[in-house]
C-alpha cells in the first residue's frame, strides 16, 4: 500500500478580531492509494476546514496552516510552489462541495465548465474536451449528455449539478478525490444514487477517497477507516467495522447512541448528548469533550489527552483508557 | 377515535402568469393535490417526503399560513378551510407552529424573554409583570433555567434557539403542534435532544402534533401514524411500526431502502430507484411515481390509484404494493 | 429578440407623451409668463399682438395639441430668448459641446474607475483600497463646482499650465473633462469594488480554484464576468444621471454647451426650448434603459434561458 496523502500536527487558525478562531488543533491523518477515509464530525469540529487545508484553498491571511508535515504523493504541500500546487489541485487530488447549488458558475455552460481542467491540465483541444465531457457526463448517469453540455447550471436540479461536480474533479483521474458531505443538500433517495456512484467511480479508477460527512450511515456505507473529530482534533481512528461494534472513543459512543435510526425501537428513549458543540474561538481547556462527557474528571478539564494506539490500527484520545 | 384535525381532499395550486397580458402564459405547480387525513388526539403524524412532496406547504396551510385552493380542514369539526381572518384568532391559539430554521424564526432585535412572550401580547393575555413571570417558566421548561429572559437569539447555539421557538410555541397553551422541520437544521448531538424536549412536553401536556420532516430516522422516534407523501399526493399512510415493518408502496420502500444505517456489518437486499421526482410527471390521472416505479404494471397510467385499505388503518396507493419486510 | 425591442420603444414613445403632458401643464401652472411686464410694460394691445404670435393666447389643449403636432414633424418652434434661430439649431450648435465633454469625461473616469474598483477589491484593506474608498467619496461628496474651482486654481492660476475658460481648442477641454470625469470615476470604483468583493465570495470561486485553475483566469474569465452583472444594472442609468451634472461644469468653465439653457429655459418660461431640451433628456434616459436591458439579457443567461428553480 503507497502511502498517499500524510499529515502530522496540522494546525489552521483563523484570525479575527476578538481572538483566533482554533480550527484544527493538531490533526495527524493519512491515505493510502485505493483506500477510503471517513472523517465525521458536527460543526465546528474542523473537518472542512481540514479538507480545504489539504487542498490549500484556505486564503492565507485570515487563515494559518501549520504542519510537522503535509506531503501528497510525495510533494512537500507545504513548501511547495504556486505552480505545483495549481498543476496539483484538479488533476491529482479533487474535491467535491457541499452546495451543488452555488459550486457552478452561473454564466458559463456545463460545457464550458467541464471543459477547463481538461484543456488546463490534460491539454485538450476545445473539440476533445468536450468529446471527453460528454462521456464524463454519461458515466455520471445524466441522461441527455449533449444537451446538458450546452446547459447552464441553473437549469438543473440539485442532483444534477452535483453529478456534474462529480465529473468535473474526476474528469482528470486524480488520484484522490475527497468529498466534502457531498450528499447533505440531497434528498434521500438521489443521495442513495450519488452515494453508489462515487463508490463505484472509486473502484473503477483505483481513487482514494476522503468523504467528510455528519451522517454516520454514510460513513458505513462507503468508508474502510474512519476519522472522528471534535473540537479541531482527531478523537478516535479505526477501520470502519471496528468503530461500530467496539467504540473506543466516550464521544463516538455518545454520537452512536444518539442517532436516530429508522430501524431503532422508538419505546427506548435516545440518548441525547448534553451541551452544544464547542466554538473555536474559546475552545474548552483539556479535551474538548470533557464538558459534555460523563466520563470526565478534573485531569480531562486541564489536559489534552496524548493519542492511545491500541492494536488494529487503532488510536483514541482519552484519559479513560490509558 | 376523535379526529382534532380532519382533511379533507386538501389542495393548493401556485399559479404564475408570465409574458405579456393578451397572451399571458400561466404555469400551474400542483404543491398539494388531493391530501386527507385525520389526526387524533394525543396522537403524533408524521408528514415524511423529500423536497418538493408538499408536506411543508400542507404544514402552512393546516394553520392558514397559506389559503387552500380548495378542500377542507375540519378543527373539532370547525371548517377552516375559507374562514375570515378574525374569526381565527381564537382557533390559532389552538394551533401553534414550529419552523426548521432556528436562525430566522427567532427576531434578532427581540430578548428571549420578549420573544416567548409575544403571542400573549398579540392575544392580548396577561399583564406586563405576569408575562416575564410566565415567560421565565416556559424557558425553564425547555431547559433554559436562570437569566435567558434577557439574553438575545444570537448568543444562543442552534439547538438552543430551537428551544425557544418550541417555548414559544406553547405559550397560548395549545392543542395541535405543527413542527416543520424542527432538527433538520441542528447537529446530530443536538437532534436527540429536541427530539427528547419534544416527546416530553407532547406526553406532559397530552398535545397532538403534525410532525413534518424528510429525516426518516426522527420520524420513527417521533410519530404513532406516518402520512408518505409524493408530488403533492399521499402514497401510504398507516401506523408507524406497520410501515417502517412492512412499507406496502414502492415509493415507501425505495425511501427507506436509501437510507444508510450506522452499521456497516449489516446487509439488507436493498432496492434502488433511479431518476428525480418531477412536477411534471405529476399528471392528473396516472400515477406520480411511474416513471420511476419498479413495480409499474397495466393500469397505472390510466388513472390515479386511489387509497386502498391494505390493513387496519393501513393505506397504500398503488396497484402493484410490496409485501416484503423492510428493516 | 426583435418583438422584445418594439415593445420597448413603443412604451418609449408612450413616456415621451406622458412625459410632455406633464411638462406642459407643469409650466403653464407656475406663474408668470414669458412676457412679464415687471421690465418691460406693454400696452394691452401690444400684448395682445405678441401673445397670438407665439400661439400663447389659445387655450392650453390647442397650444398642445398644435405643438406635438409640429413635433412631429421635428419642428419644436422658436426659442423666446433666441428668437434668432430654431429650437433645433439651437440644439444643434450647444448639444456637441456637452456631448465632447460628458463623453469624454465618462470615457476617461468610467474606465479609470472601474481600475481603481478592481484594485481594491483584490487587495482589501490595503493601501490601494483605502485610497480608492477615500478617493471615491469625496468624488461623491464634494459638489463638482467645488472641484472645477479646485482644478481652475490650481492649474489655471497657481500653475498656470491650463487655460480656465472657454472652448476653442482641445487644450480648453482638459480641465473641464477632468472635472467631468471626477464624478464617473467615484461612482464606478465603488461599485465596481462592491460588485467584485461580492463575487469573490461565492462559493463557485472556491470551486474554480480546486480546479487548479490559475488566479489570471479566474479573474479574468469568471470574476469579471459575473460581476459585470450587477455593474450594468447601474450603468448606463448612472450615465445619464451625470449629464445633469454638466450644468455646472459648463458654467465654472465657460462652456457653451446645453447645461445652462436647461435652468434658463424654466426661469424665463422659454416653453419651446425648455420642452424640447425636457424631451431630449427623456430620450436619452430612455434609450439608456433600453440599453441596460439588452445587455442584461446577454449577459445574464438566467434571463435568457428559464431555469428550474
């Protein structure tokens, strides 16, 4: 297994006028070729902000990133030059949004959109980006190829423009392609869809795959490892079966009891995680759970746990199990 | 059972006229095209669908929000459905809502204390000391103890401003809660506790509630009887166990089906739908779901299936249901 | 395409009636008449003679109708101050200076602007931003009188490197243009600023650069272009609202241009002129409307094209 995408201690923080915003407080992730990450988190937990900083679409003030190292396919990110980055970003890793609605620019054709990182990075002519389109946008099961290349975006529904998403950041074959809740603004059963479709693009181009989502059943569905995050910091690592059956983490525990679930007994009260998630400007001193946890005690309230690994791949942040 | 609530072949067309006025071109979008339902007392409807179903517009129209075109809303046998705005006044004290957005229900220029306090004020009820008396019960009640009277919605987190909205919601003491969406905006950490606020406060006060949402997984933990709607129409209807059991409409099926569940040893023969729902398929008389129905067979475009009886208080309509087991 | 533009002028032609309408009993109502006797005293009969010379002593509904009529035939009578001449020839000796120098002066502040907008919103809260933010609202605020004075005494007098009046050679020009273009210049940098800012922060920008697309290209291809949109909303219409502007310059500096005759036309209740000129800026307001609209339509394909949501 290559080792594709490495990052130890990434750190963003924001700076405004009332105080720094702590976004990412020391994240340590890594993706190997092929291989399917899962990070979860609710808002506020610092994983957008950790896609975006891995693609290094964060604006350098107000944003500062800080890393031990950040390496993509052996390129040093954080040293690397504009022209590296810009030759990077599209063609080796993509990324898809969350907001199908606002991701398109309105002015331009489908067409002309999906055209731009083919002729940019792949040097197609005009006629063979669009020759190429016209496949992706098949592959991405829209129906009317052609006619949606000469569209524009508000012409489709949600579910479309995301497809085209789709195809646009795999139009190069990156090898990474990562997924910020890519399917929260959909409605279930197009979710379903877009879902299946990203799976089956992942095995047919042997892409790693990033998906970032709230959704725990999404992670299930389509993720080997999972990253849980609160508060700016990675609070447990396991590979997906792991994480379900045996949670380590007081958090993920907590998370897995209060989902609702469709297929629960309603009879059985849900149990309902006290508090609110935590605001980055002031984030709580110690772990960034021990306010809503059950578990803590004063050593949670002053100190950040150290990382426990545990057999298996697996590491939890907790003072409860070292 | 007494029915609180009764509809009746509910409708509401939103019509828009566009080009100039000797050859205007009129569009008619059928958001709610023939719903009935009745809803007990005590008793919890789940409204579910996805975007564009008409379960939020039904939502408005219950408490006269919006006009119906046509159809009819019993209250306690009381039509609604075309009265005047001042008579009612006192039937809205009965009928409160809840919104999904906990950001833009809340006035930002209103304390916490004042918002709660406002339908006594529109009513006309109790006086100024009573009302901050009052007031500081409800937000207790929701779980906002101690000093939030004076504190403003912005300093409050989503879930908590969600709180508020349902305090408010209560303080004409009503009868029929009509929440649109309440957690669709809320974190995953945050949706079990509304969830909890709202069961409570429903069996505390023995309220009646609509509960519209396209969260599935809330809706089981929320509803006795579930309304399935599709384009405007009602496509299943039943007990809430009976449906998530044993969904009998395809549409049903393929909702629950998509759902990925928080367990990735499960397997389930899962059924998938392809194609989006358009208002255009929604014709007059065939059934909505067609184009993208795994079951379609003769007859199913000839004519709207009508609300069969496939159990005790268990509806379905289609012509081809399923009878296999869901979850 | 072709239908849309008919039905535009033909609702031209209708204002150009409501608007004459208007104007006509407007200027019939105030008092006083252009041939008061507080200077000059006239023998009723007298008065009499003038009054049927210039039609003045019909009722008013025949002196309205009797003038669209020769309107239409583009005759808009004699002008009471200059009864040398026609209306038109009027017009026609004052419209090219007032043109040269609204046209010029937008010609030279309008792009100027829109430079200076786009330089700050790139580099917000820089240096160049709080110079073009600070350059702009005096250019809004300080009345453009104030300016010509400024610009005659520094260049005129202190200087002495420019001529401070008249209008025979193009080197006259310089300083009234500059005064012109002052105005167009402060308009344009703030909305073309506001407008750009606001692009900047749609979230398809992001997307555009996880594209790897380089920063010249989003600027230019994407950027520009979708903040166009709202800029030609204001455009043309702010064009026209600085013609009214150029009374003043024209008077600071000597230019004979139209500007003057349009406060002179109401005071002396010269209703020929003061109509025609009425008429022209109606034109001109209308024709810049209909401008607006069509490059609206080209640029903003959710106009042309109807959409789902």
């Amino acid at each position: 297994m290559t080792r594709l995408l490495e990052a130890e201690d990434l750190r963003v923080s924001f700076r405004h006028k009332e105080g720094d915003a702590l976004a990412v407080r020391g994240v340590d992730l890594h993706v190997d070729e092929g291989e399917s990450l899962g990070i979860v988190g609710e808002s506020g937990s610092g994983k957008s902000v950790t896609s975006l900083a891995l693609m290094g679409l964060l604006q350098s003030p107000p944003a500062e990133i800080r890393a031990d190292v950040l390496t993509y396919d052996r390129i040093d990110l954080a040293r690397a030059s504009k022209r590296v980055l810009q030759d990077l970003r599209g063609k080796g890793m993509a990324m898809v949004f969350q907001e199908p609605m606002t991701s398109l620019d309105p002015v331009f054709t489908v067409g002309n959109q999906l055209a731009e990182p083919l002729m940019l990075h792949l040097g197609m002519s005009k006629r063979q980006a669009n020759t190429r389109s016209a496949e992706l946008l098949a592959r991405v099961e829209i129906p009317d190829p052609a006619g949606v290349l000469g569209s524009y975006p508000h012409q489709l529904s949600g579910g479309m423009r995301q497809r085209v998403m789709i195809a646009m950041a795999i139009s190069c074959k990156p090898k990474l392609l990562i997924a910020d809740e890519p399917t929260t603004a959909l409605d279930v059963t197009i979710q379903a869809q877009v879902l299946e479709l990203i799976k089956d693009l992942q095995k047919e181009n042997g892409m790693a795959l990033v998906m970032i989502t709230h959704d725990m059943g999404v992670i299930a569905e389509t993720t080997d490892r999972v990253a849980v995050m609160y508060g700016g910091l990675i609070m447990e690592t396991a590979g997906v079966r792991d994480l379900f059956a045996n949670p380590l983490h007081p958090y993920t525990k907590a998370l897995l009891a209060s989902i609702p679930r469709p297929d629960a007994d309603p009879a059985k009260r849900l149990y309902a995680i006290p508090g609110a998630s935590p605001n980055p400007v002031n984030p709580p001193s110690g772990c960034p759970f021990h306010p809503r946890c059950e578990l803590s005690d004063a050593r949670c309230a002053s100190d950040l746990p150290g990382k426990t690994i545990t057999g298996g791949n697996r590491m939890a942040r907790c003072w409860r199990l070292s | 059972m007494n029915a609180v609530l009764s509809v009746r072949e509910l409708k509401k067309y939103f019509i828009s006229r566009s080009g100039p006025f000797w050859k205007p071109k009129i569009r008619t979008v059928k958001a709610v095209d023939g719903v009935s339902f009745d809803l007990g007392e005590n008793e919890t409807l789940g409204l579910v669908g996805e975007s564009g179903c008409g379960k939020s517009t039904t939502g408005s129209l219950l408490v006269r929000l919006l006009d119906p075109t046509s159809g009819s809303i019993l209250y306690r046998g009381t039509e609604l459905a075309g009265m005047p705005e001042n008579e009612l006044a006192p039937i809205r004290k009965k009928m409160q809502m809840i919104f999904q957005d906990p950001y833009a229900s809340l006035d930002p220029m209103m304390t916490l204390g004042a918002v709660v306090a406002e339908p006594w004020d529109i009513h006309g009820l109790y006086g100024t000391k009573e009302r901050r008396v009052e007031a500081e019960k409800l937000l207790a009640l929701v779980g906002l103890e101690g000093d939030y009277a004076k504190r403003y919605p912005h300093e409050l987190s989503g879930g908590q401003r969600q709180r508020v909205a349902i305090a408010r919601s209560l303080a004409l003491d009503p009868e029929i809660l009509i929440a649109d969406e309440p957690t669709s905006a809320l974190d995953v950490s945050v949706k079990a506790q509304i969830i909890n606020l709202l069961r409570d406060i429903r069996d505390r006060r023995g309220l009646s509630m609509i509960f519209v949402s396209h969260d599935l997984g809330v809706v089981r933990h929320v509803s006795d009887r579930i309304v399935v709607m599709y384009l405007g129409r009602v496509m299943e209807e039943g007990l809430s166990k009976d449906i998530f059991a044993r969904p009998r409409h395809p549409y049903t099926r393929a909702l629950l089906d998509a759902i990925p569940l928080p367990d990735p040893s499960r397997i389930r023969e899962r059924k998938r739908i392809r194609g989006e729902a358009s208002l255009k398929d929604a014709l007059a008389d065939a059934c909505p779901f067609l184009p993208r129905c795994p079951n379609k067979g003769a007859g199913c475009d000839s004519q709207r299936p009508p609300l069969a009886e496939l159990g005790p208080g268990h509806r379905c309509a289609c012509l081809y249901p399923d009878t296999k087991e869901a979850f | 395409m072709l239908g849309y533009i008919l039905k535009r002028v033909v609702s031209l032609l209708v204002t150009f009636i409501v608007v004459s309408l208007i104007i006509f009993s407007l200027m019939r109502v105030i008092p006083g008449g252009p041939f008061d006797e507080d200077k000059m005293p006239l023998s009723p009969a007298a008065k009499a003679k003038i009054m049927a010379q210039y039609g003045l002593d019909k009722p008013p509904a025949i002196q309205y109708l009797r003038y669209m009529a020769s309107a239409l035939r583009f005759d808009f009578g004699i002008p009471y101050q200059s009864p040398g001449e026609t209306v038109v020839q009027l017009l026609g000796r004052a419209w090219p200076p007032s043109l040269i120098l609204g046209g010029l002066g937008m010609l030279i502040g309008t792009p100027l602007g829109m430079l200076l907008g786009i330089m700050a919103a790139l580099r917000r809260n820089r240096p160049i931003d709080y110079f073009a933010s600070g350059l702009s609202t005096l250019g809004m605020t300080v009345p453009v009188y104030v300016i010509s004075l400024m610009l005659m005494l520094v260049f005129g007098v202190w200087l002495k490197w420019l001529p401070t009046s008249g209008w025979g050679t193009p080197v006259n020009w310089i300083l009234p243009v500059t005064a012109y273009a002052v105005t167009p210049l402060a308009i344009f940098a703030r909305y073309t600023r506001s407008a750009v800012l606001d692009t900047l922060n749609k979230p398809f920008v992001t997307v555009l650069y996880a594209k790897g697309l380089p920063f010249r290209l989003i600027l230019f291809k994407h950027i520009l272009r979708n903040a166009a949109i709202p800029m030609i909303t204001v455009f043309f219409p702010v064009l026209i609202g600085i013609t009214t502007g150029s009374i003043f310059v024209e008077q600071m500096f000597r230019v004979p241009g139209l500007g003057s005759y349009f406060v002179t036309s109401i005071q002396k209740r010269d209703y020929p002129l003061e109509m025609a000129l009425i008429l022209l800026l109606t034109l001109m307001v209308g024709v810049a409307y209909i401008i607006t609209d069509l490059a609206y339509y080209f640029l903003n394909p959710r106009t042309r094209v109807k959409g789902t949501e």
